[in-house]
C-alpha cells in the first residue's frame, strides 16, 4: 500500500483538478470533461430517464470503488464536499468533535430516493449536494442559503453535512462498511494522544475506545499523516478466520425495517407530488431535449448547469412561477447552431441530442398578431428553417410543420408581434 502522505498528496491533487473542472464547469468557463456526469445523483437519476451504457459503467464503477476503498468519492469527486473542505480551512478549528451515526439520515435518504424513484427530483434537489453545489456557483437564492448553512455547520460540528444528512453519503456509507480496505487503529501502537480524533473532519475516531467508524469515514487520510507513532492504517481488512453467526440488534433492525418502509411511502408519495407539480406549472418553454414538461418539471435537478452554460442566456433559474429552469425569449433566441443545454446536462432532463436532432426538435410554435404586424418581413429573413413565408402587401404565414420555436423571428420583431407558444410535449419534426 502507498505511503501515508503519498496517498493524501494524491487524493488533494485529484481534488483541487475536479474543483477546478467543477466550478469552470458550473460557471460556463469550460466543461471539456464532464465532471458532473460523475456525480452519484445525476448518475441514479440518469439510469432513471435514459438508459446508456456509460451511466451504468459509471454508476458500478463509483460502487466498486466504494466497496474497495471506502468513501473516496466525498473526499475526492463530490463538489459540496470539496466546498466544505475550503470552509474547514477557513474556520481552521484546532479540534473537531466527535461524531454520532445518527438514524435519522436513514430516513432523509429514503424519502429523498423514494420520491426520486417514484418520478420526481422535487426533494432531491433540495438536498442532493450537486445541486446544491450548483444553485450555490451559479447564484440562485437558495443554493446561497444552504451555502452559508453548511458553512456554520462545518465551522461548528465539520462535515456533519456528509455524515448524517447527506442521501448520497448515507448509501455510500453503508457500501463502505463492507469495503476491503479500512483505516483501522493499531492498538499497540496507539498511545491515545487524540490528534487524529481533533483534526477528523467527519468525527469518526474514537480514540477512548480505539475504533474508526468507517461508515462515515470520508477518506481524506488526514489522521494518517497525523500520527508519528504508526498507530492508524489504512489497508486491506483480512476476512476472519472463523465465521461468527449473522447476529443483528434489535434496534438496527428498526431502523432498517422502518426506513424501508419509508422509502415505499415515499415512492407512492413521489408519483403524487409529481402530478401535483406539473398541475401548477403553467405552458413553460423548455429546452430542445426535455421532452414534455410533466417529464421535464420531474426530472431536473436545477443544478444551473445549462442555464450557465447557455451562450445566449435564455435559460433561466427556476423561480416562484416556474419550479424548473426554463427558457425566456426576452432579450435573444436560441441559436440554431448550438446544442450546449442537451451536452451538460448529467441527469438526462435534457436528452442529449446531436446538432442535427435539435434543428429538427420542436419546443413551441411561433404565432402573428396581425393587429400589431408593421409587415417589414424581417422574420423572413431571420427564419433558420425557412418556415415562415410572406408576400407583398400581406402577412407574415408561419409553416407550423417547419418552426421549431427558436425564438429567431421573436426577437427580431420590432414591434413584438410574434410570440413563441410551448408544446407541452416536443416533437422531433421531419427534414
């Protein structure tokens, strides 16, 4: 096994080159490696609207290395979690408490994926930390909100966010009980001086009874380099000689029992607030690969990441009319040439579509007000598809089976006759 400061040279590198590609990434600066498409949640919620063999390969892959080495996925690829390392270094507390494996964040994954499960990301994205890294980078008021929440919390109790409210962190906690490598305490060696147990950021060493909860361990390798006396390890956890009979308490049992049962409630729940939610969404734009928007107001983290990353900003934050990102031809259109939406979007929200695919993907229909229409015909100019046709001394006609409401002709009206109208389900229109 690689040598203690070896391995935590190696893991802050891997973590300051996806912070860097996260934020570039989130800000638009650049996405050339998808980072996000790596992230627990968008992976699960991916799996759950479109089928591709790089979300499984992703998804296994992310749990065979939790299972192998622990929870290095908080420690190195979740942003949130990089995010309160930053805060940790911030506040620079000489000593973090310890802390307790509360059951309550049983409960909080399984309505988080039971609802998610059952057809709506609504709950999730309140508490999933890729969206929250999101809405936090990109400036919508509630991501800033839980940023200076978890900013005190970390100060207080430090990544207390990760070890008992996190969904994400609760299912690779478990997987990380059972994983082949573990820290460990060498009790012969270990002289309870209690540095590792001050500087653990997620309160996982008990240096009175000499035991690493590995459950919530998040892997940073902190305490190994912490102690000169050889007293904690990190490597492969031999199987015991002799096999002890499965034994489970009474109270993990409970536990278990009723967080499943959790999870089954929330599952019908979710398909109920589902319904509910699109019935309050009024005819919304959305983007070329959304599909419809009952699957579009259900699916999509508000992550911000194609709001962001969108060269014409049309794509707005969700706000207290819309529950989602949507699109708003105010000032501009959407370029006929880009697809950049249906490119970084990690959770399948927005299906990824090929350039030629999205020119052919209608969002809406554009429509005339002949009571305002001065005839300039600069509609017909700006039209990328050729759908709208005039002839002197007439109004402007618009080809319902060739406008894909891009918005060109919108935006270019001087007196705003033409309006964009949403189709609740987009179609794919023909060459």
């Amino acid at each position: 096994m690689l040598k203690a400061k070896t391995l935590q040279k190696i893991r802050i590198f891997t973590a300051l080159l996806i912070a860097l590609l996260c934020i570039g990434g989130i800000l638009g600066f650049f996405y050339p490696i998808k980072i996000f498409d790596l992230n627990i949640i968008p992976l699960i919620q991916s799996a759950t609207t479109s089928f591709t063999i790089f979300t499984i390969i992703a998804l296994i892959t992310i749990l065979i290395i939790t299972l192998l080495f622990g929870r290095i996925y908080c420690s190195t690829i979740c942003p949130l979690g990089l995010l309160q390392e930053l805060f940790l270094i911030i506040f620079h507390r000489k000593k973090l408490p310890l802390q307790k494996n509360r059951a309550y964040k049983y409960f909080i994954a399984a309505i988080s994926f039971g609802t998610l499960l059952g057809g709506t990301a609504f709950i999730m994205h309140l508490i999933d930390p890729y969206s929250i890294f999101g809405a936090g980078i990109s400036g919508a008021t509630y991501g800033l909100i839980i940023f200076v929440l978890i900013a005190i919390m970390t100060g207080l109790k430090g990544r207390y966010f990760c070890t008992n409210i996190c969904p994400a962190g609760t299912i690779l906690g478990l997987i990380s009980k059972g994983s082949i490598y573990k820290i460990r305490i060498n009790k012969d060696s270990c002289v309870a001086c209690g540095l590792c147990t001050q500087k653990c950021p997620s309160g996982c060493i008990d240096v009175k009874n000499k035991t690493v909860d590995n459950e919530t361990c998040i892997k940073c390798f902190k305490c190994l380099t912490l102690c000169h006396n050889n007293g904690i390890s990190y490597k492969r956890v031999s199987s015991p000689k002799t096999k002890t009979p499965f034994n489970i308490s009474r109270r993990r049992f409970i536990i278990g029992a009723s967080a499943l049962s959790i999870l089954a409630i929330a599952y019908k729940g979710g398909i109920k607030l589902g319904s509910n939610i699109v019935q309050k969404v009024k005819t919304i734009l959305l983007p070329p690969g959304a599909r419809s928007i009952k699957e579009f107001t259900n699916k999509c983290l508000n992550c911000n990441l194609c709001v962001t990353n969108c060269p014409m900003k049309i794509i707005q934050k969700a706000d207290e009319e819309h529950p989602t990102v949507h699109i708003k031809y105010q000032k501009s259109f959407c370029d006929y040439n880009c697809h950049k939406c249906s490119e970084v979007c990690p959770s399948g929200a927005i299906k990824k579509l090929t350039l030629k695919e999205k020119r052919k993907t209608q969002i809406g229909q554009a429509s005339v007000n002949i009571d305002t229409c001065i005839q300039c015909g600069l509609c017909v100019m700006e039209c990328p598809r050729s759908a709208i046709t005039k002839k002197r001394g007439d109004f402007p006609l618009i080809d319902t089976n060739k406008c894909i409401g891009c918005g060109a002709c919108q935006a270019v009206c001087p007196v705003s006759a033409i309006k964009v109208k949403a189709n609740e389900n987009q179609i794919i229109l023909e060459e």
